[in-house]
C-alpha cells in the first residue's frame, strides 16, 4: 500500500465514531478505566519498589543487649560480632544515645519520655555489613551469642515489603487481566459494528482489487484511536491528581519515600498511550480476522 | 486468448454439480452472452471468474496464468483487471454518484486529480454526467445500473463479467444498457454477459455460451441456443 493513501483511510475512523458515537463512548470510557487503574497500580509499584530499595540498601544490624549484660560480656560480644563474616565497623551505642537517635527521629523529647516512663533501651552495638546481601546471615548469627536480647535490621521490612508488594502485583495483574479483555472485547465489539455498517463497501473495495492492508487500515486505526483516547482520559486524571495523593500521603506517613511525577511523568505516559494503542489495535484485529477474511 | 477453462466442475456443498466439466476458450476483445435456465450455471461461471469461488476441479487460466492458486497480491491484480456488474446493482446507499464512482479509484489507491479528472469523464459517458450529485435512491434502475457500470469500468478493466445487468430493467432501458455495453466493447474490453433475456441475445448476434444444467450445451455466433 502506497503512503500517500492514508489521506483516503484517514477520515474513515473519525465517520466511524460519529456513526456508533455511543459504542464508541462506552468503549474509550472502558478503556479509561482500565488505563486508570493500571496506571494507579504502575505508580503503586515504583513508590513501594522505592521504599524496598531504601531499606534494602540499608546495612545496619541493631544487636541489643541484654539487661543482665556485664562490661565484660560487652566487650567479648563485641569482638565475637567483629569476627563475623561480611562485618565492616561494629560501635558500640549506649542506652543515652539510643535515646537521643529515637528523638531526634521523632522529635519531642518530652512527650517521649513521658511516654516511656524511664529510657527503656539496652545498651546496643550497631553492625555494618559490607554488603546488604550479608544482613541476614550476620542478623542470625549475632541471635545466637550470649546476652543479646534482640537483633534488629531493615531486612524484615524489606521482606514484608516485598510480600505486599507481590500480593499487590498479583491482585493488580489479574484486575488489569480482566479489565484489559474486557476493552478489547468492547473495541471489537465497536469495530464490529464498523464492519457490519461498511458491509458494502468492503465488498466494493475487494471487487475491485483494494490491497488488504487498505481495507484494513481504516479498522486498526479506529480501534488505536479508541485505544488512545482512553489513554488521554486514563493519563489526565492521574497527572492531575498524583501529587495531591502524595501531599497527603506525605503528611500522614512521614517515615515513607515518594517518587515524585516529574520523574516518572514521562514513562508513565509513555506506557499508558501505548498500552491503550496496543490493547486498541488488538480489540480490531479480533473482528478483522473473523470479517475481513480474503 | 483472455480466458480458457479447462475441465472445470464445480459443486456447492453437496448435490448434484453446479457445472460440470467445462471446456471454453474465449479471445480477447470478444462479447460473450452465458445463457440458460435458472440454476444453469451461470452465476457459478461469472463467481468463478473473478474468483469469488474456485473450481473443485479443473484449471481457470485468466490472460494465460491459472487463477486456481493466487496469493493476495496476484488475487489483487487480478481483481483490478477484472470489472464486475450485478442485476441488483450493490451501490453504496449513503453515497453520491460521483462517490460511488470515485471509491472504485479510491480503493485501488489513484491519486485525488486523476479521479477528480476522470469520474465525470466516464459518467458522461455513461450519459448521466447531471446525477454525479444525486443518491443511488433518487435514480431510476437503468441510471443506477449506469452508475454500477461507471464504477466496474473506471480503473480500465481487460475484462467486464456482467451477471444479469438488464435483469431488473424494462426493454427499453435495457437497449440504452447493451449500447453503452457495445460501445465499451468497441473499445477493447472483453464482455462476458449472463442473462435471459433472449430479445437481447437474438438482436445483438454475438458468440453465445449456453448452459443446461451445469453443462455446457451450445456455443455458437448467432441467437438464442437453446
Ligand atoms: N451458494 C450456493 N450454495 C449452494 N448451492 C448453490 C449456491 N449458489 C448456487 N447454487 C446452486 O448451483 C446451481 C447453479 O446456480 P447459479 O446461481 O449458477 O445459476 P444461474 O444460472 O445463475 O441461475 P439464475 O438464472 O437463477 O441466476 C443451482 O442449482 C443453485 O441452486
Ligand atoms: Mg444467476
């Protein structure tokens, strides 16, 4: 098929969406929502993505002690931590400035402490590994030493993190699954009619020897336009109401990392309009094949 | 030669065939008439031609290559040499003359002045230059038939395979119809015509093809064979 035909084929989806405007509304709002959520759920992942990175980035292990612990049994852990594999610096952190880190952290010494009562911290010594991959394994080995009460490191969250973030992507692709075929199904439904209402003038166009492609094109073409004003729709509702969210969210979970829109505006426009062109195409290639046989 | 058969049968589903062994050679620039009863065959013959349907048996050769197996683009080519007419017209209800028309050149993708030159070129010729503005529905039969051979003609066809054409006219507009049809024939295009109406076969004395029953009976220059 030559280029310059396109100025015949062209016209031919916006006649369609005229012709079927209600089928053709129903279809780009489907497809709307289905960008919509997928959208949400994209920028979802890359926030919680960036939150487990954060933390697993993280190669502090917090050993603490016990309460009953000596100088001596400090000093012996302490060499016994420093013997580990993968440990890079072990410091010691006196039950004072535990305290001092938690305010300085949260703020409010005062209504800390009233809190609190008296400082209820051990004595600790904070671990740095030389690779996060070694928390772990240091985090376990430092458990089984004498007068440790408790080990604490950024690994569990990563690990919760990461479980939530896998249930979330499951639930998100299996609602995206059904959302996306349903748009398809809707496009084809459209593009169906397109076919039934240009019965004829398919039937001309291959009495007289119109290339396949040229009698395609107008169908795919429609379905991609379908595709992309859904993803317009999708795209306009998310840019306009991310950073909202995120001002709030900021505002109540502090202790979070946020991906800001202006870092990810481009590829999540990028998917989105290309997500809804693709499933668009694809909702017209389902009833080209049935009606567009040669 | 434009067109030979060779032993082609065809049968729809099952029963008995719709053609049977058919054997003819038609010459180019020829007017051909396909006559018989109904059911004779000779829609069968005119869907074989411009291959709507393809023969169960036998060799179909359409200016000296065989039509039985053809890829998309052969069947394109094929197409487009290839102009067809029915008795029931199948015009586009929702377009003008002059679309209707310019689709045909639209379809096989001309460029926008050559069909802006040449659809009312050729609907003058048809004599209904004034209606390129009218819809098919504003027409009588015989100027809707002339708009459905405007359009078979446009893109210069070798051959035209017309089913019927004047199947729905009364004879006087049939006769302005098979002028029009000499007239294209005179001027090269090879014209293969299924129809009944015997006044016409017996008035134009062209080679006529006649079938019974899916057999090919008579084929002979002169009137009415059978
Ligand atoms: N699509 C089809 N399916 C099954 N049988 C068919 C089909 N088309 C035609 N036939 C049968 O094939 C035979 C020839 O039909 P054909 O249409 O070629 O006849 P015809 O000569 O054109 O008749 P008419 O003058 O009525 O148009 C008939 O017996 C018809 O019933
Ligand atoms: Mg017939």
């Amino acid at each position: 098929m030559k280029a310059s035909s396109f100025r015949y084929i062209f016209p031919e989806p916006f006649n369609s969406l005229k012709r079927n405007s209600w089928m053709s509304v129903a279809a780009i709002v489907t497809m709307a929502i289905t960008l919509l959520l997928c959208g949400v759920f994209w920028l979802l992942v890359m926030n919680i993505n960036a939150n487990a990175t954060m933390m697993e980035s993280q190669v502090e292990v917090k050993v603490f002690l016990a309460d009953d612990a000596t100088e001596a049994d400090s000093i012996s852990l302490k060499t016994n931590l420093e013997s580990l594999a993968g440990v890079a610096s072990v410091t010691f952190v006196s039950k004072e400035e535990g305290l001092d880190t938690l305010i300085a952290r949260f703020g409010d010494k005062d209504r800390i402490l009233a809190a609190l009562g008296s400082n209820p911290l051990p004595d600790s010594y904070t671990v740095t590994a030389t690779e996060p991959e070694d928390v772990v394994q240091i985090a376990e080995a430092a458990e089984t030493m004498d007068k440790v009460q408790a080990v604490r490191y950024g690994q569990g969250t990563v690990e919760n993190l990461f479980a939530t973030l896998n249930w979330i992507r499951t639930i998100g692709v299996g609602i995206m699954v059904l959302l996306s075929v349903s748009a398809v199904l809707l496009i084809s439904m459209t593009i169906r009619m397109t076919v039934i209402a240009r019965r004829e003038e398919i039937r001309v166009m291959k009495y007289v020897g119109a290339s396949n492609w040229f009698i395609r094109w107008p169908f795919l073409l429609e379905g991609m336009f379908i595709g992309f004003l859904g993803a317009l729709i999708a795209l306009a509702i998310v840019l306009f109401s991310y950073d909202k969210l995120i001002d709030y969210m900021v505002q109540n979970l502090i202790f979070l990392t946020y991906i800001s829109l202006k870092d990810v505006i481009f590829q999540t426009s990028a998917v989105m309009l290309f997500g809804g062109i693709v499933l668009g195409a694809l909702g017209s290639i389902i009833p080209m094949r049935r009606f567009l046989k040669a | 030669m434009i067109i030979q058969m060779t032993n082609v049968c065809k049968k729809y589903e099952k029963g008995k065939a719709a053609l049977n062994d058919i054997n003819i050679e038609i010459q180019k620039g020829e007017f051909i008439f396909l006559t018989g009863q109904s059911g004779a065959g000779k829609s069968t013959m005119i869907k074989l031609l411009f291959r709507e349907i393809l023969p169960d048996e036998g060799q179909i050769f359409v200016a000296n290559r065989s039509i039985n197996r053809l890829n998309n683009v052969e069947v394109v080519r094929l197409r487009r040499n290839t102009g067809v007419v029915f008795q029931d017209f199948r015009l586009m209800e929702t377009k003008t003359v002059f679309e209707n028309v310019a689709f045909a050149m639209k379809a096989i993708e001309e460029p926008w002045f050559l069909i802006k030159r040449r659809v009312p070129e050729v609907l003058e010729k048809m004599g209904i230059g004034d209606k390129a503005d009218s819809f098919p529905r504003q027409l009588s039969g015989g100027e809707q038939q002339r708009v459905a051979l405007a359009r078979a003609v446009i893109n210069r066809p070798m051959i035209i395979l017309a089913d019927e054409p004047t199947g729905n006219l009364d004879p006087d507009t049939s006769d302005d119809l098979m002028n029009i049809f000499s007239q294209i024939n005179a001027e090269g295009t090879t014209i293969i015509m299924a129809t009944h109406d015997k006044r016409i076969v017996n008035e134009k004395r062209k080679r006529v093809l006649a079938l019974k029953g899916g057999e090919l009976v008579g084929d002979a220059v002169g009137g009415w064979l059978l």
